[in-house]
C-alpha cells in the first residue's frame, strides 16, 4: 500500500513559528543591536546560496529527466534566477558591487547551505528533494515576512532596495509548495522511503538556523 502523501507532507511541515520565535536575527533587528552590517552579510550569504540552489535544482532534473519531477525543479531554478536582479540591486544598495558578491567569502555557518544542496542535488531522490525544499521555502519565508517589520524600524533607515528584496518572500510561493506534492507522490510511487524523506526534512531546519545565526557578528571572547 502506497504511503499517503497527505500524511507525508504533514509529518514533513516545518516548525516555522518556533523557527522564526528563536531567529536570532529578527531577535536583533528588533533590539535594534543589527542593521546593515548583518543583513549586507545575508545578502552575500542569500548570492552563493542562489548558485547553490541553481545547480542542484538543474542536477536534480537531470537525474529525474521527465515530468513532473523535471519540469518542477527547473522552474525553481528559473524562480531564483529571477531574483538576481533584486539581489543585485540589494546587494548594491548595501555597498556591495556584484563583483563583491561573486568574491566574497560567505560565514562559515552561511556555506553549510550550500553543501546540503550539493547533497541533495546528488543523493536525494525526487520526493525527498521535494520535500525539503518545501520545508526550506516555508522556513524562509517566514523568517523573511519576521524581519520585514523590524527593518522597517531601523534607524538609519535601510535603503528602498533592501526592504524590497525581503518582501519578495514575505510569503511562500504558493505554486511551489503545492506542486511539491506531484514530485512527493511520484517519488513515493516509485519506492521513496518516508524515513529517508524525514530524515532529510529534519536536516532543513539547523542549516537555516545557523545560516542566520551567522550574519551576526561573534560574540566577543569573555575577559578571564
């Protein structure tokens, strides 16, 4: 009997109000201790997580060259690399060129993303993949539509930029949560384990904890 994927989808729904609750960063940003500095690291971070996220998503339809598995991590490529010229334009307004963005050097916490996409993209089967990425686009955005506020309030005010490139994911992209369940039942169908998804769902949560955790400078050593 084939696992349900309603179920599936139900044990595999991220904790997002407890994610953002802890976020380190909305907890600065509205204690007024963050401001450009942090979230000009995000957006250096957000770049190389972009070319991350672009390659797996190609690698993952390349494994799975037909519909619907395919088509639908080809056009989540096609969703952020829309979003390059928002970054850029955010990027820029922070005071870092394109140049600054492609050289730089993300926090060590910030690249961890990068290597579980790579894992993904190479390891994960269909359902899987679906499913964490699911997990990811809802924790993100709800850390995203968290910080909207609070950067609203900053003083000195964020450029126009800035501000806009977040709202952009104040809410999850619809389309792309609801159709990861045809890829989570295709991958189901065809012998997926819901263990094995669970397992790399349970991952998704940590790697963004720490992505944000890692815009904020370290705390500075205790005086003995």
């Amino acid at each position: 009997m084939a696992y349900d994927v309603d179920l599936l989808f139900k044990e595999t729904t991220p904790a997002t109000k407890a994610h953002v609750r802890t976020n380190p960063l909305v907890e600065a940003l509205v204690a007024g201790e963050a401001g450009a500095e942090e979230i000009a690291r995000v957006a250096l971070g957000e770049f190389h997580a972009h070319a991350a996220e672009v390659a797996a998503f190609a690698t993952l339809a390349a494994r799975s060259p037909h519909q619907p598995v395919a088509g639908y991590f080809l056009d989540l490529a096609r969703l952020v690399l829309d979003c390059e010229g928002p970054l850029l334009a955010c990027g820029a307004a922070l005071g870092l060129s394109e140049q600054a963005l492609r050289e730089g050097h993300p926090p060590a916490g910030m690249r961890v993303f990068g290597s579980f996409m790579a894992w993904l993209a190479m390891r994960a089967g269909p359902a899987e993949a679906a499913c964490a990425i699911r997990a990811d686009l809802l924790l993100w955005c709800g850390v995203c539509e968290a910080l909207a506020e609070p950067m609203r309030r900053l003083e000195p005010r964020l450029p126009g930029p800035v501000v806009e490139y977040f709202d952009l994911f104040g809410t999850p992209p619809e389309r792309f949560v609801a159709e990861a369940r045809e890829v989570a039942a295709y991958g189901l169908a065809r012998g997926e384990e819901p263990a094995v998804i669970g397992q790399a769902v349970a991952q998704v949560e940590p790697v963004l904890a720490g992505f944000w955790a890692a815009s904020l400078k370290p705390a500075a050593p205790a005086a003995r």
